[in-house]
C-alpha cells in the first residue's frame, strides 16, 4: 500500500462534510476522511518488489570512493540495483544527442545497435542525431517505444568548431524542442560504443563522467585550461575531477543552463582569441567546478581500451572508444 494525496474530488466530500456545524461534533469528518482514505489506498496499491536488503554495516564497495565530499553518488558496478531503479523511473522518456557530422557518420551505425541492447532498455528513449548528411543515417531496428530523430545542422570546416558550436545547438534544441519531449538528456560523443549495461542509474539533475585518463590523477595533473585569458581557466589549486566530454547529462532544463553557459563562454573566448586547450571539454569541467553534478559517473561510463590497461575496480567496461584514425576522420 501507498499513501497517495487525495483527488480533488474527494477534497470536496471531506471539506463539505466538515464545514457542517454538527460535523466535527459527530464525527461525520473524521470518518468520512478515514473511509475516504481507505478506498484511495486500495485502489492505488503498487506491485510488490522483492529484492535483497541494503546492509548498513556492509558496504558494497569499499575499494572505490562512492560519494563526493558534497554527498553526490559515484556510480559504480556494485552500488545500484537496476530493479529498483528501473520501477522509480518506469514513466520516464530520455533523450540522447549525439553528433554525426561529416565523416563521423560512419560510426552511427554500429552506435545505434549496440545502444539498443545496452542503453535504457525496457524505457522510452529518443536518440536526437545532429547531422549535415540526414540520407547517410542508417536505418537500425529499434525497441518499442524509441525513435530516432534526424535534425539537420551544418557542417563546419575544423573538427574544433564542431565541438564549438555542439554546445550551442544542444542548448537552442533544448529551449525549442527537448524540454517538451523527453525529461532527462544524455549528451554523447558517436565515436564509441556500448558494451555493457548503461540504465537509469545514470540519471540525475546534473551528471558528468569521470575521465578515465585522469581518475587516479593530482589536481595538477588534470588539464584544465591553465591560461587566465580563457573563460575555461581553472587554477591549479583547484578541481574535484576532471570529466569527460564525451558523456554528460541531466535534467533538460539543467543541460540547458550547462550548454548555454558554455557556449557563451567558449563566445568571449572566441572574441578574445583564444581557443581552450580541449574545447568544449574545457568549458565542461569549468562549469561542473561551480555547479557541482548531483551524480558522477565512474570511468565504466567511458573507457579506451587501447589507450588503458583496466584496472581490477573497474568491473564492467560499458560505453568504450572505437579504433580509428583521429587525423583520417577529423579531416
């Protein structure tokens, strides 16, 4: 059984009742409320779940930092159970952006089915593809309940201007069209697949992932735009994390504040010539220091396994870069 508010139709019968001068005196409010209840209760009660309860005193990890200084969850193998999850987030549509732009759409493809069998599965998902070239889009079978759609942009000459303007297009789609949509956004970079479970335990507010290149690193190590001049500076007393701009996400309107900060900054930036040292990345990681994400993802969320040697705590491999020329596909 559930407690649920009552309808406004039964408001009306209790306050009715209770506004008769005799009403509290006989009782008729205090019943008549109590039996309201009781209907309300039985006709709202939830499916049972059964599953293993949490043991306080035995952490399910302990190898691994779960919780950041300001209390917001690192997700890792081992600390979520999906069923539970997936029952919070039953109703819920989730929009994924992703970029496929001149030669990257070669990777569409492969994307779009390995993210049917391993992203948001059983849930309404819309994947938002950006693409100069709409007919290169392939056409992959899709679960119940998910659709692609295709939006036309342009294509730019440097791959760096594409990472210029992703932030801009993310935040104008968000105001004019993802906001009546889908509730939570998942922004992703097109050249990687998934390989392992990526469900609603990544959902939250605000969310970004941690770099697998960095996890383990100093604050100084991170490269953080070291230069003042940049919008994107950080200095090198400074840093919780360095994340990855290749998985991020949230709420629509948070995605929306985070892009059009971004892109406003990457703006001044553009006026006073100069370039963040990794771009949009750069202007992600000076926001997520002064907005804090509500979640963080661990390094399961993006990995290279050519580049990486996965370490024993990194359990599962979920979303992982693809093997390709840098210099072929961004030219």
């Amino acid at each position: 059984m559930v407690l649920v508010p009552l309808n406004k139709e039964m408001a009306r019968q209790v306050l009715g009742r209770c506004q008769e001068p005799q009403g509290e005196a006989n009782g008729i409010c205090q019943g008549k409320r109590s039996e309201i209840l009781q209907k309300t209760l039985l006709e709202t009660k939830e499916p049972g779940m059964i599953y293993p309860k949490a043991q306080l005193l035995k952490p399910t990890r302990t190898d691994v930092l779960v919780t950041t200084p300001w209390l917001a969850p690192i997700i890792w193998d081992g600390t979520f159970d999906s069923a539970i999850l997936d029952m919070q987030f039953r109703n819920t549509t989730i929009g994924l952006t992703v970029f496929a732009i001149k030669k990257y759409v070669v990777f569409m493809k492969l994307f779009l089915e390995t993210a049917e069998k391993y992203f948001m599965v059983g849930h309404k998902v819309i994947y938002y593809v950006f693409t100069d070239r709409p007919a290169d889009i392939p056409h992959v079978p899709l679960q119940e309940g998910r659709q692609v759609v295709v939006l036309k942009v342009r294509n730019y000459t440097r791959w760096q201007d594409v990472c210029l303007h992703r932030m801009e297009m993310i935040s104008n789609f968000s105001e004019q069209r993802f906001l009546h949509e889908v509730d939570y956004l998942v922004c992703l970079d097109v050249d990687m697949k998934f390989s392992d479970h990526v469900g609603v335990e990544i959902l939250s507010s605000l969310f970004g992932t941690l770099h697998p290149g960095f996890f383990a690193a100093d604050r100084r190590a991170f490269t953080y735009e070291r230069r003042p001049l940049s919008q994107a500076y950080i200095p090198r007393d400074e840093g919780d994390f360095y994340y990855a701009g290749a998985f991020f996400g949230g709420s629509v309107l948070e995605v929306h504040r985070l892009t059009k900060a971004c892109h406003q900054a990457m703006m001044v930036d553009k006026a006073n010539h100069i370039e963040a040292v990794w771009h949009d990345e750069s202007h992600l990681n000076k926001y997520l220091l002064y907005h804090k994400p509500t979640k963080v993802l661990s390094p399961e969320y993006v990995w290279d396994e050519r580049m990486l040697r996965t370490p024993p705590f990194v359990r599962k491999l979920r979303y992982v870069a693809m093997p390709k020329n840098h210099q072929a596909i961004r030219n």
